[in-house]
C-alpha cells in the first residue's frame, strides 16, 4: 500500500461518519502488522485518529480499532500514545462491555501495556504508564476487573480465553517481579481467591489446549516461579503472618484435648475427675507432639522455607478434623512409634517440589520450548496436577501416614518411609495422563501398598545402577552367563552319570487306549539308563521291578555309543509353563493318552539296518553338532534309543543333559530358569565387593564403611545412602 493510500486510510479514520471510520478500521486491521506500512501510517498522523477512536467510539469500530492498536503494540510501535485515559478507558471496557470482539482486544491491548519492557533510563512518568503499576488507579476506580478477567476464563470464545489467560500471567510476571515482599502474595492469593486456579485446571484438561497452548504454558511456568519463591523466603517468626500461621497449626491441633488424653493414660484416671485445683502447665512437647524434631519448629522450615509451612497451615485449616484424630491416636503410642505428622508434611512438600522440577523451570524458555513440540507430546509438557498442589500434598500425607503404620515403622525409619513416598508420588505424577481426574489421581495413589512400591524401589536401583555401571555390568553378565552355562551343563551331566529309571515304552504308545476302556492293568518293565564315566556311551537294561540299589554299569547288558548319535527328538515344551503349575515344569500340558518322551536317533550301516526310520509326530528334533553329514553319506537315520521320563524334572534334566552332551543349548524353561538364577545370585555377590572407598562413579567419599567384625550371614548394609 503506498503513500497516497495510507494517508486516504487516515483521512477515513477521522471522518465524522461512522460506517467510513468502521471500514477504514477493519482495513487497517490487515496491514498495521507490516513495519514498513506502520511507518507511513504513523508518519500520515494515524495514531491520534486510532487513539481517539479507541476512546470515543463504540461497536465494531471500537472493537477494529482496539485490535489495531494492540497489534501496533506488538510491532513496539505507539507506546508514546498510551496514558491515563486510555488505560482507564479499557479497564472500563472489559469490565463493563459484553461484546466478545470488544473484549478480546481491550485484554489483548492491557496484556500489552502490562508485559511491556520498561526501559531502565526512563524517568517516573514513563515507568507509571506500563506494567502493573499503570492499571492499579484504573482499577481502584473499577474493583470487579480482577473477578471479570478470571470469569473470562471461563468463555466459550479459545481467543477471549487466551487474551484474558495472557493478560493474567502478566499481570502476575510484573507483580512477582516489581512489587514488594507483602505486596505480590497478596495480589496472588486474591487471583486464587477469584477461582484462578480451577479455572485455568479445567482448561488444561479440556479439547480446547491447541489454541491455549501458549499462555497455559506460561502459566504453568508461573506457577513453578511461584513455588520457588515461597520456598526461597526464610520462615522467620519476627514475621507476623508467620508467627499467626504457626499459633494456627498449633491450635488446630486442639492442645487440650490432647493433653488430657495423655494425663488420663499415665494417671489412669477417666479424665473427669482431679481437675479442680490444677494450673495449666505448660507443654514441655509442645511442638514435638505435632511431629516436629524439636521444640524449635522455626528452624525445621530450614528446606522448605515458606512453602512448607503453608502446606502444613493448610492441611491442619482443610482437615482440621483428620489431623485432631491423626494426632489423638499417635498420642497413645509411645514417642519411638508415633508418626511425625509435621515432619511427614515438609517431606512430602520437598517431594512434591522434585517431582514437578520446580527448579528446572525457565520461564523464558516457554516458547521457544513449545515451538519444539507437537500435539502429540501436550501430555508430556502440561501437568496440570502442580494446579491441585494442595490436594496432592493431602493425599502425599495420608500416604505416608497409611504407609507408616501398615510397616509398623519407628523414627529412625522416616528415611525409610520418606523414600517409598517419592517413588510413590513420582509413579503417580509421572504417569497420569494430562486429562486425569484428580479424583482419580488420590485414589491411585491410595491403591500403591508397600509390597508395589518396594519393587518399583528395587526397579529404580536396578536402572541406577544400569547408568551407573553400565558398561561393566553388561560384561560381568556376559561373563557370569557364560560360567552359569558351563555350570548347568555339568549339573545336567552328572543327572546323566547318575543315573535314572524310565518305565519301559514298548506297548506303552500302541495298547495305552485298548488298555484303558478294560480293566486289564498293563505289564510294565523298568528301563535303568546311566551314562558312562568317560561320557562316550549310554548304559541300559530293563528290569521287571525296580531295586533298592540302582544297577552299576557292568550289569547293564546294553549300551550306546554316542558317537552315531545324530540328533535328540522330543515332545517337552521349551515355552514357560502356566504360573499356576509347578516352577519345574517344562512339559506341554497333554492329554492322558500322550507319553512324555525323548528319542535318540543315530546312523547305523544300511547293511545293519532293522527297519526304516521312523520319526514321531509333532517331535522337536536336535541335531548333534559332532555327527559329520559327509561320514554318514551311506547311512540312514533311526531312532536309537527312546525314554520316557516319569516326572518333569527328570525330562528336563535328560533332555538338556543329552543336548548339552552334544554340544547343543539347553531347551527346557525349568534349565534357562536354573541358568539364570545363578547368574543373578553371581551378579549380587560380586557386587557385595564393590567398596565405597575404591575408584570408580560416584565413590562414597567422607563415607564411612561398617565394620563387618563380628557379624554372621545374616547382615545387610547401605550403598550410598540408597
């Protein structure tokens, strides 16, 4: 757009008709953004015409031009046409006028005017005109504007919501900045006063977070400023506000109530007598009876300054009457096992903090932050659980408390039950999703028990220690895999040169269904099968009964040599078996008439054949790695030998015996599971030598070790502090 059409643009803007100014205004909307436009149009004179326009007129013209002004504002152009009047003039539009296009850019300029940066060299007059200091006369004069931007909140219009939201956010960036100690908390605790708080949670959770992405973020970013600036402010009880909120948790805790119950039970009296005639004495527990660690509570705020203490003033105001029956029924333990309610709360606070990493926060990093991330990743970056802070700290309390005397702990457990709330809050916290109630979000974190959450405990560990020692984890495991190997197969070797009876299958397979519809019970011989001592050959004989003495193997007429072994064939499952059957058991689970059986096949001359092979259906075969295909080109395969193990763990023993004899791996779950174990029960000891005091990541310095002297098997001790 040139020169000529500019100035005409402007020439429009003050006309005395209204439907001329409306037009030009809508056009205007279009181009103020550019730069080099606004530059004529300011150079044209336009300002005063906008100016005026924004303080005179009314409908859709009023509402083109408030949204031109606050583009221009944008651009950082026509802050020197901002004053008293206009400020006044908009804070009485948003507080007065119902149109929505009006309010979306009377908000969208006072976000402007507040979010600006003041120039440090700027004298008192210039700084008075932004910030948040330039809307407070407008809104001592019109006190409902706080209450009619948090309703705002709540429109149906994402653009209004999203002007009101930005609005707000700067409003409280320029008061945690500017204003003083006792001046910005005031300002936010009327903000959540006005329902601030639940309303932005709603809109965190709702269909509407693509177009509010922005200024939810940012407001969640203030919130984690907030948190860091309450705990950074020291609890000092010269203070007033801080002396009246500890008086308050003291006396929530109804003293006398309680005091008399401790009387009644060392005195045994009933507690309605002996009373006349006695002075109040003063508490020498005082503090300590509410679960501080001393009778100085100012200095155990140390960690969490502030922050904790409103979370313990508001728990005890809320729950007033939970915490009076909390503290009755820890008054009649003794002091070793009575939870320390106080201490439980700053704990669950520090928490709480770590969970949210309210440190990590930056709040100038928010857009470009979310300019990184897409739709699919809102419920990574939105908690809108650290808005429910309050609720979330109850519910971290009751844990701990639930969790304290389900584990019948005593004071010097509080670490103990301090960590297994962290691993409890961090699960919640950590996998609820954006849009989860938080109703739902109590009742999950009242579903952990301790037995959940001490695996999830042992889980952690087991990561930490995969950062940790990674690399030399992975090749002690190899390492203590490979000995565990070697391990089982001598183990399953020695079953083999042990020994051990299998029934006789022949008829077993053929006759087991004729057999079974008469009453004739079957004939059945025994079948003692040994390996040799050098390993080279399977020694056998059957046996009508079997004897007391297991047969030596000069009275095995049989015998097979392994080297004309090809392969091993087996119906055994190598799958896991049902969890609700034995853990040693790796056979399928077959019908009555099935057998359980290992066939050995071999290569034998043609000349000295017997029959034609024969392979049984639905057999797994294995074929030995030391029989040469070439050595037995002229040679046909035939089962050698078959048995027919009793009992699961027998079938297991011999098939990976058998396997592991021919340099095959071991199949059967019941022999992975064995291998597995030992090397797991390697890994533990090995790691029972890694000493505090040696070289290497994160070495315990300044720890000392304890002295085993004197100690049996039955010991533990710390790594770490974990």
């Amino acid at each position: 757009m040139d020169g000529l059409h500019v100035a005409e643009l402007v020439e429009r803007l003050g006309s005395d008709e209204d439907a001329v100014r409306k037009m030009a205004a809508f056009k205007l909307q279009s181009n103020i953004g550019d730069p080099s436009f606004t530059d004529v149009f300011i150079s044209e004179g336009g300002l005063t015409n906008l100016r005026y326009l924004t303080l005179h007129a009314s409908g859709n013209t009023l509402a083109y031009s408030l949204t031109c002004f606050s583009r221009l504002l944008e651009v950082d152009k026509g802050w020197d046409q901002i004053n008293q009047d206009v400020v006044e003039r908009v804070v009485e539009l948003v507080v007065t006028h119902p149109l929505v296009n009006i309010l979306r850019g009377a908000m969208a300029v006072l976000g402007a005017i507040v979010a600006h940066q003041r120039s440090p060299n700027a004298h008192s007059a210039q700084t008075e005109s932004f910030g948040f200091r330039a809307l407070k006369p407008a809104i001592a004069i019109y006190p409902q504007f706080l209450e009619k931007l948090v309703g705002s909140l709540s429109a149906a219009d994402h653009a209004l919501c999203a002007n009101a939201l930005h609005l707000i956010n700067a409003l409280m960036r320029d008061a945690v900045t500017n204003d003083g100690e006792a001046e910005w908390p005031r300002f936010i605790k009327r903000l959540q006063d006005l329902g601030v708080i639940k309303a932005v949670y709603g809109l965190m959770q709702s269909n509407a977070l693509q177009d509010l992405a922005h200024p939810l973020l940012e407001f969640q970013a203030l919130m984690k400023v907030l948190l860091r600036k309450w705990r950074d402010v020291p609890v000092d009880l010269h203070k007033p506000e801080h002396r009246r909120a500890l008086k308050a948790i003291h006396l929530a805790s109804n003293p006398e109530k309680i005091a008399e119950t401790v009387e009644d039970l060392e005195d045994g009296r009933d507690g309605k007598n002996d009373k006349d005639g006695k002075d109040k004495k003063h508490n020498p527990e005082k503090w300590r009876r509410l679960g501080f660690e001393t009778e100085n509570p100012g200095l155990e705020f140390e960690d969490t300054g502030y922050l904790g203490m409103m979370d313990l003033a508001d728990y005890v105001r809320k729950h007033a009457n939970i915490f009076q029956k909390l503290l009755l029924e820890q008054s009649t333990l003794s002091p070793r096992t009575r939870c320390p309610i106080a201490r439980a709360s700053l704990a669950v606070t520090t928490i709480l903090y770590d969970c949210f990493e309210v440190d990590g926060s930056d709040l100038d990093d928010t857009k470009a932050y979310l300019a990184l991330e897409t739709r699919s990743t809102y419920n990574k970056i939105f908690k809108p659980l650290i808005l429910q802070w309050s609720r979330l700290h109850f519910a971290g309390l009751q844990a701990f408390s639930r969790l304290w005397k389900a584990t019948g702990a005593e004071q010097e457990d509080f670490l103990k039950l301090v960590d297994l709330v962290r691993v409890l809050l961090d699960a919640v916290v950590s996998e609820v999703k954006r849009d989860t109630s938080i109703q739902d979000v109590e009742g999950m974190i009242q579903d952990y028990d301790c037995e959940r959450l001490r695996k999830i405990q042992m889980e952690n560990l087991q990561l930490m220690y995969e950062d940790t020692w990674a690399h030399h984890l992975r090749q002690v495991r190899d390492e203590l895999n490979h000995e565990a190997l070697q391990f089982m197969k001598e183990q399953r070797i020695r079953c083999l040169l042990q020994g051990a009876w299998f029934p006789n299958g022949q008829g077993l397979e053929h006759d087991s269904s004729r057999m079974a519809q008469s009453d004739v019970k079957p004939i059945q011989t025994l079948r003692y099968v040994k390996l040799s001592h050098n390993r080279r050959y399977l020694h056998y004989g059957d046996f009508d009964e079997k004897e007391d003495l297991n047969p030596d193997l000069d009275t095995l007429q049989e015998k097979l040599d392994l080297s004309l072994v090809s392969s091993v064939a087996s119906n055994i499952s190598a799958t896991t078996p049902d969890s609700n059957r034995s853990s040693t058991s790796t056979l399928k689970n077959f019908p009555k008439s099935s057998t359980t059986k290992i066939t050995i096949h071999g290569y034998l001359p043609s000349s000295s054949r017997g029959g034609s092979s024969h392979h049984p259906a639905n057999h797994k075969r294995y074929p030995s790695k030391s029989t040469s295909a070439n050595s037995h080109a002229n040679k046909e395969e035939i089962p050698l030998l078959i048995l027919y193990p009793s009992t699961h763990s027998v079938a297991s023993e011999w098939l990976d015996g058998l396997l592991m004899l021919l340099g095959q791996q071991p199949i059967t779950s019941v022999t992975k599971k064995l291998t597995n174990l030992v090397a797991e029960y390697g890994l533990k000891i090995r790691l029972l030598n890694v000493r505090l005091d040696e070289p290497g990541p994160e070495a315990g310095e300044g720890i000392e070790v304890p002295n085993r002297d004197g100690l049996d098997e039955n010991y533990f001790y710390d790594i770490g502090g974990i």
